[in-house]
C-alpha cells in the first residue's frame, strides 16, 4: 500500500523475496554497481577495478557462497556446525579428480569445471545425509564437537590421499577456470587470460568476477527463497522451538538431515570454486581456521539473513587488507616521523629491540597480520555475541527503525 511498505493485505506480497520498492531498487542498484566494477566507471570503485581487488573480490563471492550454506544449517535450522571445511575439502578434491589432470601419482579425468563443481557439491551433500543421522541425534555443545571432529578426520584423510590431494604441504593443481560444454579443448569461456566480452576489453581478473557475480547470486537468491518454502520453515521451526515443531507435525530429523544436506551442497560448491580459481592448494587448507572464519561470517553479519551473508563475507574478507594496509601506513608514519610517530611505534615493532603489538619481522615478539587477524576474529565474534546478536544486519535494523520513526523516537 502507497506509504505503508510494511502493510501487507495479502500473503502473496508478505512471502515476496523483495516485498517493497525500495528493496527491490536497492537491489538493482546494488547489482548495477557490483556489475560496473570491472570497468572502473565510478571514480569512487575505481580502485576495485584493479588485479589485486577483483582477486579478492572473487575469493568473498566464493566464500559467500559457503556462508550461504553454513547459514542454512546454523542461522535457518539452529545447528551449530564446526565442520564447514570438511565438506569444502570433499568439494574440492572430487573437482581435482574430475577436471584435474591425470599423472603417474595423481588422479584426473579432465572433465569440464562445471561438471567438477556440481559433481563436487552433490558429493559432498551425499557425505552430509550420512554424518547426519549421526549429528541429529545430539545438539549444542555435542553437536559441535561431532562436526569439529569431521574437519580433523578430513584433515587426516586429504594429507594421506595422495592420488586425490597430492603431497602435504604441496598440493596438486586443479583443472582450469573456464566453461567448456563437454571438451575443454573446444569452444568454451575462458577466465583464465585477457580478452574482449561483448566487444569491451576486460582483464581475466573482471572475467572470473562477472562469472562468479552471476553464481553468487543465483545462490544467494536460492537461499532467501529456501526460507519461505516449507522447507525453510521447517527449518525455522525446529531452531525456535524443536519439542513445539515435532508436535506440530515436523518431522525433526528429516528436516536436521535436509538442513545438513543443502548446507553441504553449498559447501561443496564453494569449496570447487575456490580451489579451482586459485588453482593450487594443500591439504593443509582444508583446517579448523577456515570454518572459524565461516562462523564469524555468519555471527558477524547476521545469522539466519541472506544480507547477513553479504555483509559479513565482505567485513571478514576485507578485514586483513584493512589491517595490512593500516600496518603500511603506521609504518610509513614511523620513517617519516610525523606527529602519528609516537602512536605508531607503540603499535607497530620496527626493531629487534623494539616494542609493538604488531610485529613486521618474520620472528620474534608482537603478533603477525595472520595472528592479528586471528585475534580480532575472536574479538569480533565475542563482541558481537554479547552486545549485537543479530549482527551488522542488526545494526542496520536500529539505524532504519530510528529513522522510520523519526522525530517520534522513543
């Protein structure tokens, strides 16, 4: 209704995925300028248009994807999961046997990536349905514990596996980044060098970012319309109030086993897309820190919202650029000696003999930007488990509700 967005007089407008104009404009302009991005058309992203940001870029629509996936089971259905990476791995190495190339110690079969990251996502759903009867029959804490177990039997596994993972600590290489119908040395899209699309010049860089923004958003847009299905409110029901749901009909471990089957797909998926973008990883990667950051992701952006998703994959992806280019910058004030100088060298060591929380040298005291990120993972989560449940998405609901009673705030 014309002036009262959030007054719905039918259940066809409430269950719409962009109920209101404003979401619905807010998303076109926000696809718009993710879409511009390549180009370097607005002065103000120019910046982003350049190899390294359009790299990282693509790395958090990857990881978004897994976010989408971990929120599914945590922030949809109320399971906390630790085992996010153990399914990412399965991902990735069913891709490397698939699309990777064979050699006397390694398997592949050359196939196209597509093929690789579906065959990679269904896979690693199969793998789910089967730890999930398990994971079903405990919650919370034990929960936990179960999934955290997965990612060290994983991590077993892809160190051992050397015909699929290759040797520890080295890795193996992943098939190439482009899409091919069924012969990768035939007509295909190729990510993986400079060239023209549609008669404008783009670097491989804007290549796999326009693919990945299509991906990401097909993804994203299956997540948020999970949530108004049964399914989805299904899953809704057993995270309030699971002994409420069962007596009113939900069946408590199909819905905890479709939650970890869906959530593994998205794994999956993210877990192929990422090896292969990056086309070389060990089975090292595949460890407990990168479900940490999955957790912060969906705690710090907002569990069980698909913005949440967006805004928390954005924050955690770009949070050590911040703190490394922070630590340029606070460095560069030391050797200038400007009026920061002094603040600067109580955060930054320089020397051997000198004090400072962070720490340029490859030894010694004071934490490295990996352990200073570490950290301020840790930080963040706690902080915002505490003081904003709900996340950055929280934080926008205050701003937008002060505002749509403003000046009658109270």
């Amino acid at each position: 209704m014309r002036g009262r967005p959030l007054l719905y007089v039918d259940y066809e407008s409430e269950q719409s995925l962009f109920p209101t104009n404003a979401q619905k404009a807010l998303v076109v302009i926000g696809a718009l300028l993710a879409i511009s991005v390549p180009f370097g058309i607005d002065p103000g992203m120019r910046f982003l248009a350049s190899p390294g940001w359009l790299q990282l870029l693509v790395i958090a629509l990857i990881f978004m994807i897994g976010a989408a996936g971990l929120n599914i089971i945590t922030g949809m259905a109320g399971q906390v999961s630790l085992g996010h990476a153990f399914f990412m791995g399965i991902g990735a190495y069913t891709t490397a046997a698939l699309s990777g190339s064979p050699t006397e110690a390694l398997w592949g079969l050359e196939l196209p990536m597509w093929l690789g990251v579906l065959a990679g996502g269904l896979i690693a759903a199969v793998v789910g349905i089967i730890v999930a009867p398990t994971a079903v029959r405990v919650r919370g804490l034990y929960l936990a514990i179960v999934t955290l177990g997965l990612v060290f039997i994983g991590q077993h596994i892809f160190r051992n596996w050397n015909q699929v993972a290759g040797i520890p600590e080295l890795g193996r290489d992943w098939g190439p980044f482009q899409l091919a119908l069924w012969d990768i040395d035939g007509p295909r899209i190729d990510m993986e060098t400079d060239g023209e699309w549609f008669g404008v010049f783009i670097p491989s860089e804007g290549k796999s970012f326009l693919f990945m923004l299509v991906v990401t958003a097909i993804f994203l847009l299956a997540a948020k319309n999970l949530a108004r299905t049964r399914i989805g409110r299904s899953f809704a029901a057993i995270r309030d109030r699971d002994i409420a749901a069962e007596v009113m009909g939900v069946n408590e471990s199909r819905a905890k086993t479709q939650a970890f089957a869906i959530s593994s797909f998205y794994a999956g998926v993210a877990g192929a897309l990422y090896a292969t973008f990056l086309g070389f990883l060990p089975p090292e990667q595949w460890n407990l820190f990168l479900s940490v950051q999955f957790i912060a992701i969906v705690l710090i952006g907002g569990a069980g919202t698909v913005i949440g998703v967006v805004l928390g994959t954005l924050f955690i992806q770009l949070l050590p650029r911040i703190v490394e280019n922070s630590t340029d910058f606070l460095s560069h004030q030391i050797e200038a000696e400007t009026w920061l100088a002094p603040l600067a060298d109580i955060v930054i060591k320089t020397g051997s003999g000198d004090f400072g929380i962070l720490s340029l040298e490859a030894a010694g005291a004071g934490l490295s930007i990996f352990q200073a990120n570490t950290v301020i993972y840790g930080l963040l989560i706690a902080v915002f488990l505490i003081f904003e449940p709900l996340g950055l998405y929280g934080i926008w609901l205050r701003i937008r509700n002060y505002w749509k009673g403003w000046p009658f705030t109270y």
